[in-house]
C-alpha cells in the first residue's frame, strides 16, 4: 500500500474455467489425432488407453489430475507444457526465443522461421528441389510425374524411399511396429533424400505436416507446393482410386476428412505456393505448377529442361 492506494490496480486477467480448460485440451487432443489421420480406435490401441476415455477426454471430460498438474504449473510460474515435456530441460536460448516468437503476428513468425533457416545455413540447395504436400486425391502424383519430366527431374514417392529404407510396405511398418516408427523411417528418408539429391520433384504424404521435426526439414530443403482440392473431389479421386472404403460410410468419411483438412491447413499454407486443382483439367494445373516453380529452379536447371 502507498498513501492508501493499492500499488498494482490492474485487474487480474480472467483465467479460463476448470470445463474451458478441459474442453481447450479435448479440442487439442481432437486436433492433433485429426492431423495425423488417426481414428479414436487406432490411437487408443498406440496409447494403450480405452476409446471410452479418449471420447471423454476430447469432450472435456479429462482425467482431474491434468487440473492438479495445471495448479502445480502455476504456483511454480511455468506453461503447463514446461512441465508435461518429455525429454532434458530445453535451454534458456531456446525458451527466449520460444517466449519471443510466441508473441509475434502470424506472418512475422512465418518471416523469422524463413530467415532463421537460411541465416542457418539449412536452406543450401533448396531451390533444386520440388516438394508437392497435400491429401491423398489432390493429384500430388499426377502433377509430380508430369513436372518432373518438364523440368527433366526425377520423381521421387516419399512413402517408395519410405517402404525401401525399412525394407517392408507401409502397411508392414504399421502392423508391425505402429505409427511412431513410420514417422522415424519418414524423417530418415527425407534426410537421405535431402542428402543425395540436391535436385528433385518429392511426393510426400498428406500427415507429413504434422511431425514438425520432418515438416521443418521438408520447408527448409525444398520449394514446397500445397496441391489442393475440395473435399468432394478428394473423396471422388480417392473413390476412383479403387478404395471404396469412405463409401462404406459416406457422411461420417466426409465429416472426418472436413475436419482433417481443416486441421492441416495452417501448416499447409506454409508452403510455398498452392495450386488448386478443383475442377481444373491436368494440363491446366501442369502449366499453373511449372510457372510456380520457374522461381525456385535455377536458371542452368531451365536451360536443359523440356520448358
């Protein structure tokens, strides 16, 4: 107290409520199982814990012991995730500049992330390759083939490299050992793609985007381009593929693949350039791409193309 007044008479700033809470982490749990492409069931059967509790836990009806974690957390002045991170206490560098960056506009965080890479040295190279990123039925394949054989590229399927390097399908890999390996032998074959390639056309898959470690490493050696489609023409190229699972359940496959593009999207406006494929003939999206990537090739890489 100073002369009868309170020193500080800034109201404290509202904190959400105990529901809020639960419901904010439900929706972050929802979030991230919809980036990965993952069901309730799959990702209950890799947790080891029931599909009951994860619905409870994504409605915002979580386990009370995330709210005496939350309680902990603020009676030391720490983020909840400064004490739920697994692994060594990050530095004191690395947690300024995390504090910093936290507090910037979206696009300023997206022009530091762009400057941070090439002040790193990490971008060296990167104009040599192409990487196509987007859902399965954006037609990533189709465009690739045809841009590589323009710019006299070879075309590389991340998930081929994938499947190579561990010596066993995609399906293998996930019966066998789960998700979590799949995403280690993907962040492996895109290193030793970036390694042995400095020029290329790269299909990767649609989640890739959402393992930030291999989603770094794709922004900062490649010029990423997100092909895009609506979700109607996505399910319909997914169909005529020859997999008639969405069909078996058209309106629940629809309403998850709505949600799955919605929660990817942030990361897939990272790219560099998007090309929208809806109701576009292929010829016309071939042109549309190879104008993108005219910046992002080097012009001795022009001189011997089929441009």
């Amino acid at each position: 107290m100073a002369d009868g007044k309170p020193l500080d008479t800034k109201p404290a700033p509202l904190e959400p409520s105990a529901d809020a809470y639960l419901r904010q982490l439900g929706e972050r749990v929802r979030g991230h199982r919809a980036r990965r492409g993952l069901t309730r069931k799959t990702l209950a059967q890799a947790s080891d814990i029931s599909e009951r509790y994860l619905a409870q836990l994504e409605h915002g009806a979580g386990n009370i012991s995330i709210l005496l974690l939350r309680q902990v957390a603020r009676a030391l002045g720490v983020p909840l995730n400064d004490l739920a991170r697994e692994g060594s206490e990050q530095s004191v560098e690395l947690s300024l500049l995390t504090e910093f960056f936290e507090r910037l506009p979206v696009e300023k965080q997206r022009t530091l992330l762009r400057l941070v890479m090439d002040q790193a040295g990490s971008a060296k190279g990167r104009e040599g390759r192409i990487a196509l990123i987007g859902l399965r039925g954006a037609g990533k394949t189709t465009l690739g083939q045809r841009l590589a054989a323009a710019l006299n590229l070879p075309f590389l399927r991340l998930v081929g490299e994938v499947e190579r390097l561990a010596g066993m399908t995609v399906n293998e890999i996930y019966s066998l050992s789960g998700q979590a390996a799949y995403r280690r032998f993907e962040q492996r074959a895109l290193a030793q793609i970036v390694e042995t390639h400095p020029r290329a056309v790269i299909e990767t898959g649609g989640s890739l985007v959402a393992e930030a470690a291999t989603f770094g490493l794709l922004l900062s050696s490649c010029f990423t381009v997100w092909v895009r489609t609506s979700p109607e023409e996505h399910m319909a190229r997914v169909v005529a593929q020859g997999d008639h699972r969405p069909m078996a359940d058209q309106a629940d496959a629809m309403a998850d693949l709505r949600r799955i593009l919605a929660e990817r999207e942030a990361f897939y406006r990272r790219a560099d350039a998007v090309v929208d494929t809806s109701g576009q003939t292929v010829e016309h999206c071939v042109k549309e791409l190879i104008g993108l990537c005219r910046q992002a090739v080097p012009s001795e890489l022009l001189a011997v193309s089929r441009l």
